[in-house]
C-alpha cells in the first residue's frame, strides 16, 4: 500500500491553511510515518504534480489523499476519513464491505421477528465504525438511544437543511448533553442553495412538485450522498406504517439511489405507538414539536400540524398528493 498526501500551494506562495492543519494532525498522531509521498498543487503552476493529479482524479479541493493498493487507486478526502478507512494505527485497511458480501434475503428473514437492538447490534458487528445513523431531529430519537446503549461511541448524523425548526436545533443539543455524544451534522453545499434561491426564490417549493424536489435535492440528497459515500453501511429510523410510499419497507435493503449501500431499517415493523412507548418508557429527550400536534417533522416551511384523524405525514408537502410525499432519501428507483 503505497499513501500520497496532496497539499496546495496558494498563489502567493503559501501553503494552505488546511494542508497546514492535516499535518500537524498527521504529526500529531505520529502518524506522517504512513505517508509515502507528499506533491504539491501549486496554483502558479498549471504542470505542477499535483494539479495534474487532481485534474486525472477529478478533485477539486486540497488537500487529499491517494491510496494506492494492489492497482487500485482510492481518494481520501478528508483526514478522518483516511484515518478511520486506512490509516487504523498503521494497519492494512480492511476490504470495503459491500451487499455482495451478503445474503440480504436470508438476513431480512432471520431479522425480522427480532427486535431493533438485535439488528442494530448485528450493524456494529460488522461494520462499525463505517456506519452511522442518519438522525432526522424527529421520533428516530429513539434509535439514537438504543445505539448509544449498545455502543457509546457509534456514529450519529443529521441533516441541517438551514430550513429547520428551532425545536428540532434545541433537541439537537438536548441528545449530545444528555448522552455526551458527537452528532455529526451535515450541511448543503452553500454555493448550490445561493443559486437555487437566486433562480426560484426562498419559498419554492410551493410553486411546484419540481421545484420542491429541487429544495429537497440541494439541501438534503446531494448532502447525503455525500455522506453516505464515506460509509459502508448506513441506518434510519423508517417504519412500514408511515406513509403508502413505505409499506414494503425491509429491515436490511441495498440502497441502489446510494451506490447500492446497505441500508438497515430497525423500526420497521414498529408502530407508532410502538416507538412512543419505548419514548416514555426510557425518559428519551423528543422534539417538543411532536406536543403540539406534529407526528412528522421535516423543515420548517414544509411541515404543519395535523387534525385529529389525519394521516401522521399528512402534515409533510401537505398540498401535494400523498403518493408523491418523498423528499428523496428513500425513494425506491424505478
């Protein structure tokens, strides 16, 4: 295995802040040793090695790393994502972990009289730390506890939309004091949103069904999926009884819109009730939103309150039909 370490100079002859802060991380860790060979992506000059690298790999941003093993070469993008996929206190990394690795319809049969912990446990066992749960601020808080039980250190995300509730922002804070808990928190890309805005206005997606899809793309798709391509494995907080669009939800499913990741569902067979037993049950922290009549909680401008007797995502994209009411992150493809 052979690790190069990409830096950039800057126009004024400087080397960037970030290059600057990877090594003293690397140096830190002593971990520099691991790096085979460091090039540079000097902005004066357009024939300068690492340019040409970042240009045969299609990288934009600085610094990065290639790995080079066995004829393959990976691109690392970040520090912690070569440290927890590679680095691993100087150990060979271990084989990316893929579905073709599994029997999934065996594993949804075995799992699916089994309870949440059970599959969440099996989740860890094979593919922690490279699997983390996508954290939506709502109900799922429930599976933020049951991880955390199982594994105090198991990764924990969410998607800060920039649209949220201030509810959703305080429960946020309320789960990293009560647990001690990192949470992840992933953002749009700023550029994109600014243009989108600029283009359709801040409201949107009132004016169409395309226009809300593009909401949703910008400011929660494109974020997990950038995401999700540092993981091998990913979890949510999905159930059958949620909406029409979910009734034939698995536990553990190949998630094809992700690169064909596994994706594992350990509430799926829960009820509503279910999950709001197991709520009360374990004193767990909840978004105070849920009080006031909100089952369902997404950004603030696309979730309302619902009657009593409405559907529990009837309060979600409320003036479209109820078969389309997906923002995108778990849509099946066609």
């Amino acid at each position: 295995m052979k690790i190069t370490l990409v830096k950039k100079i800057k126009e004024d002859g400087k080397e960037c802040k970030k290059c600057l802060q990877v090594t003293e991380r690397l140096r830190a860790g002593d971990e520099l040793r691991f790096i085979d060979k460091i090039v540079y992506a000097d902005m004066r000059d357009p024939d300068s090695v690492g340019l040409r690298l970042a240009k045969e790999h299609n990288i934009d941003i600085a610094p990065f790393f290639i790995v080079e093993n066995e004829g393959t070469a990976s691109i690392y993008k970040t520090y912690m994502e070569l440290k927890r996929k590679v680095l691993n206190k100087g150990k060979e990394p271990e084989k990316k972990k893929t579905s073709k690795d599994f029997d999934i319809e065996r594993l949804n049969n075995e799992f699916e009289a089994k309870t949440p912990q059970e599959l969440l446990e099996w989740g860890l066992k094979e593919f922690h730390p490279c699997i983390a749960l996508a954290w939506s601020g709502a109900e799922d808080v429930a599976v933020v506890d049951m991880l955390v039980k199982i594994n105090p250190k198991a990764r924990i995300f969410t998607l800060d939309t920039g649209r949220l509730n201030p509810e959703t922002y305080d429960l946020i804070d309320r789960v990293r004091e009560r647990y001690g808990i990192d949470i992840e928190v992933i953002f749009p890309d700023a550029a994109e949103v600014e243009k989108m805005v600029r283009e359709h206005g801040v409201n949107l997606f009132y004016q169409s069904v395309e226009n809300r899809k593009l909401c949703c793309n910008i400011r929660k798709v494109q974020p997990l999926k950038r995401m999700l391509s540092t993981l091998d494995a990913w979890i949510t907080g999905l159930r059958r009884d949620q909406a029409v669009t979910r009734t034939v939800l698995k536990k553990i499913e190949v998630d094809e819109n992700f690169g064909g990741i596994i994706k594992l569902n350990p509430l799926a067979d829960w009820s509503h009730k279910d999950v709001w037993d197991y709520i009360h049950k374990n004193n767990v922290p909840y978004n105070e939103l849920h009080d006031r009549g909100y089952p369902s909680i997404g950004c603030a401008p696309c979730t309302r309150s619902v009657k009593p007797g409405e559907d529990i995502r009837a309060g979600r994209w409320w003036w479209e039909s109820p078969e389309g009411r997906e923002c995108g992150l778990h849509v099946k493809p066609r």
